[in-house]
C-alpha cells in the first residue's frame, strides 16, 4: 500500500456489490460511493474480543473504538485476501479468518459491502501505529456497557452484533 491511504485504489461497488468504478479512496469517502470492506473479529481462546482504538487521523470514525480489524479492500482484492492482509497490517499476524458472512452498512460517513471474519489469536500483536493507539482483549459481555459510554465505530458494532445472533 502506498503511503497516502487517500491515493488507494479501490473499487465502487453496485447494490449488487459488483464493481462499477475504481477510483482512490480519497474520492470514493468525498462522494459517499458504496465500496468493499473487511471486518475481522479476533477472539482469544478464552473468548475475549480485541477492540483497539483508532488514530484521530482516521478517515472515517476518527478516535474510536472499533471490535474488528480491517478496512476497505484494495481495488480487484477478494475479501479473503483483504482479511489477511488486514491482520498482517494492523497486528503484525498471520491469519486465516473463518468467513461468517455479509455485512451490509450505511449511515452519514459510509455506504459498506462487507464480508465479517472471526478468528482466534491469543497475540502478541505488533500494532500498526499509523492506524492504532492502542488495543486490549475484553470480554463479549462488557462491549455493550463500554460501547455507551466511549465512541465505537457503529459498522463493527454492527459485525459483532451479526456474529453474536449467529452463536
């Protein structure tokens, strides 16, 4: 990835998900475009979350708390792809996320096609500082209360609540 996450080629997508365009990042959040997304749940074996703080620099829910790594997929990158280099970016790991199935999220900043993963790793975890202050493991039943009194990115709420309804 270059070192303008703005300049990124991604791709836009239909209702359907199918590409239509491919433009930078950086033009794709000015216009609100409909693009691919990853969201990476990582439990620990004793089935705590990781939820890390984004940096204020972020381009979209700038400072808050997010329960899944991953990001908007480069242009013509397959989801699968995009999870892994998701976790080899933002955790310094090599993953192999079990897909649990689509995420479909709009609101004021963003208009998401995504694809949630869960996987299981106990770290350490090399955070990628430019996307990251700081991470830490909590228990699936504490994110709810966290999440009402600190910002958490209301598209991995979303992802988390997904995978909850499905245990």
């Amino acid at each position: 990835m270059s070192g303008d996450p703005g300049a990124e080629l991604v791709d836009v997508v239909d209702e359907a998900g199918r590409t239509v365009a491919v433009m930078s990042r950086r033009e794709m959040r000015a216009r609100r475009l409909p693009h691919r997304s990853t969201y990476v749940l990582v439990l620990n074996q004793r089935g705590e979350l990781f939820v890390h703080q984004r940096t204020p620099t972020k381009d979209v829910y700038p400072a808050h708390w997010d329960v899944a790594i991953g990001g908007v997929l480069a242009a013509g990158e397959s989801f699968d792809a995009g999870a892994r280099r998701e976790a080899r970016e933002e955790l310094g790991i090599e993953l192999e996320p079990q897909p649990l199935g689509p995420l479909r999220w709009t609101d004021a900043a963003t208009i998401v096609h995504g694809m949630v993963y869960r996987a299981t790793h106990d770290g350490p975890f090399r955070l990628q500082t430019s996307e990251i202050l700081r991470g830490e493991f909590v228990p699936l039943d504490a994110i709810a209360a966290r999440a009402a009194r600190e910002p958490f990115c209301p598209d991995g709420l979303a992802a988390l609540a997904a995978y909850r309804s499905a245990l």
